[in-house]
C-alpha cells in the first residue's frame, strides 16, 4: 500500500537527485553556488524547513527575475518571458504554460517564500540549463543501484498532516494493477465553502473526513492514495483536476471530492448525495453545482462558471470513453456504503455540472455527505467519531468498486481503462 500526500514525483526520473531520501538532501551544503555562462557566480544559501531544504524567493531576484509574492502564490518572471507560478502548500506549479510537480510544496514564512531547494536543482537547469551551471561536487553523491526504484516510487516528507502510525509507504506492485485514489477535499484557504449557523466551515470538516478516508484507505495493500491538498490551503477548481490526471498518468484511477452541502433557506433539510458529471436535471443539481463553482467566479472572475461552454463536447469525450458510466456507478456504491452509517436520508445519485470534476478522465464524483445549514447535522459532522465512520464507509466503497471493476479488468467505449 502506498499513501502520499503532496509528495510523487512520477514522471521526472531524470533528475536523480529529487528522488534520493530526504535525509541526504539534508546533508548538501547550507550554501551552494549558482554559475552564470559570463561566469558570474550566485550564493543560494539553504536552510531546513518542514523537513527539507530550501531556499528564499529572494535568490530568484538575485538571478534577475520579477517576484511577486502574496498570501497564497509566487510568481516570477523573467526578462525574456519566462514564467513560474507557485502556490504555496501546493507542491504543483507551473513553468509557463506547463504543470510540473516538486516533491515538497513551497512555503510562506512571514514575508519569505520558501522555495525547495530541488527546485533550483533540478528544474532550473532542465529549463536553463544554457544558461546556469551547479558544480556537482557541491551535491552528495547517488546511489546508482536505486535506479531501479526511480519509476513509481514516491518521496515522503514529514507533512503537517500526520498519518496514523499503521499507515505505511510500501511497494506499488506490478503498474498493470496499480489503484490509484485521489481524494479532493473541497475548498480550502481562502475559500472557506459554505458556513453552518454553528460556525463549522466546509473546508474543515472535508479535510476531517478525507484524512479518516487516508487512513483507512491506508489498511489496503495495493492502493495509491493521493489528496489535492493535505492542509488548510487554496488550490483553485480546475489545477484539482490537473493535478488528478497528472497523477494517474497512464494507469487504473478514481477521484473523490469531498463536500458538505448547505440549504439556508430550508434549514430542516438534512441527508447525503453524490453527483457525477452531467447536465444538471433539476433545480435543487443546479443550485449545489453553481454553490461548488462559485469559487470559480469569486477568485477568478469567470463569469457563469457552473455553465462551460465546452460542456457538450466534455460530456461527449465522457461518453464515448465510459467514464460516466463508470462515475455513476461510483457514486451509487457510495450511496450505498454511506447507507450503513448516516443517521440523514439517502437523497440519492444525481448529477450537476461540477467544474472540479469536468477534466477528470476518470471515474469521478463529487459527495455531498451532509448538510451543515442543519443545526443537528453540522453538529454531526463535527464529531470526530462520526468523521471516522465516514472516511470507513467512503473506503469501503472504493474498495467494492475496485474488486467489481479491478484493473485491466474495465473495459470502456475505445477499449481502454478507467
């Protein structure tokens, strides 16, 4: 079994050094030297934090870049239009047009961004490699016999979030059988979600749920569990379905997005639903869609963002790739697993438009496990035990739907996977 949060790094085996422990990262000088091609040389002093090392946002002005930092991102840009785009507890960033993914996520101290330090390692010369050199005897030397468990293997930082002592990192197996699950908890940072009478914000009790989800998903050998933030951090709608698709790669996935739902002006309606992506039917799917996409407006701008253009041929792709149907079966097994545990009705599968979901090729739903503008359910969902028993009925659902439709075994329209 394996459980990362925040922290694989599947696709750039190439950079060797990213992928040694963090113990001998630990071990590089507190300070290295950065080497210009007119043979200018730059000081980057490091410094442990978090459990690994980085080095300040003000070393990317020593090399010349514009930096903007604020409470949720960095950005950078250089002369000649080079960009980066960090957003802090977030280990994705981008390089241009481009997601990439550190192994730690950068930081924010004070006035300081903290930048990993493989960030200057290992992308800066991937990307300017003509124009910037590291002296190699500044890092610790690599073990050149791991190289066979560069593929697939992920780091594991010490994180905020600590995992219950039986959930270990293990080997993935044969990639052919790989199960991934990436859970979402909703909101986060700056987007609090909807808010109980009780003060209970839906970003708080979607993380709760989500890390009882982790942990119990952690009991499995065999299962991949990633999370879109493992902490109280913004990470906006769409970048959560980038990051899902990054990192199911080529292989066997499902996605979970955990909300909480709200109806203020019936304060007496209660109960659990869980949506798949489609055009919604009714009134009630089309409020909770345009409530879980108002993020998108708020933060961004966008304008009617419960209503993508790009909705008809999305739904489409989905269709001809079976990923609906597989989504509606998801979301029925968790209907029925939340069935054993919830004291609220069982409102049933619906469906909704949901931006999160919308570039997510992959069995995808979005659960709706309570809601918080009722005085007895926010209360309920507050309460640690019952927090428990939904992360265990929301496992056990993955696990009924991965041993009815186990990889290489699900079959879809273009005779692909999930």
């Amino acid at each position: 079994m394996k459980v990362i949060s925040w922290s694989i790094l599947p696709f750039f085996c190439l950079a060797a050094l990213s992928l040694q422990p963090v113990e001998s990262l630990s071990q590089m000088n507190d300070q290295l030297k950065l080497v210009t091609l007119s043979g200018d040389t730059i000081a980057i002093s490091t410094f442990d934090t978090r459990g690994y090392k980085a080095a300040s946002h003000l070393v990317l002005e020593e090399m010349g870049w514009e930096v903007e930092v604020d409470s949720n991102n960095l950005r950078a840009v250089m002369s000649d239009s080079d960009s980066v785009h960090f957003v802090f507890g977030s280990p994705f960033f981008r390089w241009n047009d481009k997601m990439f993914q550190l192994v730690n996520a950068p930081s924010l101290d004070g006035s300081s961004g903290n930048i990993p330090i493989q960030f200057f390692l290992d992308f800066v010369p991937m990307h300017l490699g003509g124009e910037y050199v590291f002296a190699e005897e500044q890092f610790p030397a690599v073990d050149q016999e791991s190289d066979s468990n560069l593929e697939g293997q992920g780091v594991q930082p010490e994180l905020e979030i600590e995992l219950e002592p039986d959930i270990e990192t293990g080997e993935s197996g044969n990639n052919n059988n790989r199960r991934i699950v990436i859970i979402d908890p909703g909101h986060g940072g700056k987007d609090p979600g909807t808010t109980g009478s009780g003060g209970r914000r839906e970003k708080d009790i979607a993380l709760s749920v989500s890390r009882e989800l982790v942990r119990e998903l952690g009991k499995d050998d065999g299962i991949e569990v990633y999370m879109t933030r493992d902490r109280d951090v913004f990470v906006p709608l769409w970048e959560r379905g980038e990051q899902a698709m990054f990192l199911k790669g080529e292989d066997t996935a499902i996605f979970l997005s955990i909300h909480v739902n709200a109806a203020p002006n019936n304060p007496s309606v209660r109960g659990f639903e869980t949506y798949f992506l489609s055009e919604a039917r009714t009134e009630h799917e089309r409020r909770v869609a345009a409530n879980e996409n108002a993020p998108l407006a708020f933060y961004s701008g966008e304008e009617n963002a419960s209503e993508s253009p790009d909705l008809d041929f999305i739904l489409r792709e989905l269709r001809n790739l079976d990923h609906q149907h597989w989504s509606a079966n998801l979301a029925e097994t968790i209907q029925k697993s939340l069935r054993a545990v919830h004291s609220g009705p069982d409102r049933g599968v619906k469906q909704g438009p949901f931006a999160v979901i919308t570039n997510v090729l992959m069995p995808a739903v979005l659960v709706e496990i309570g809601f918080v503008s009722n005085r007895e359910e926010e209360r309920e969902m507050s309460r640690s035990e019952f927090q428990r028993e939904l992360g265990k009925a929301l496992a056990d659902a993955v696990r009924e739907f991965y041993n009815r439709y186990p990889p290489g075994q699900q079959t879809v329209g273009r005779g692909g996977e999930c």
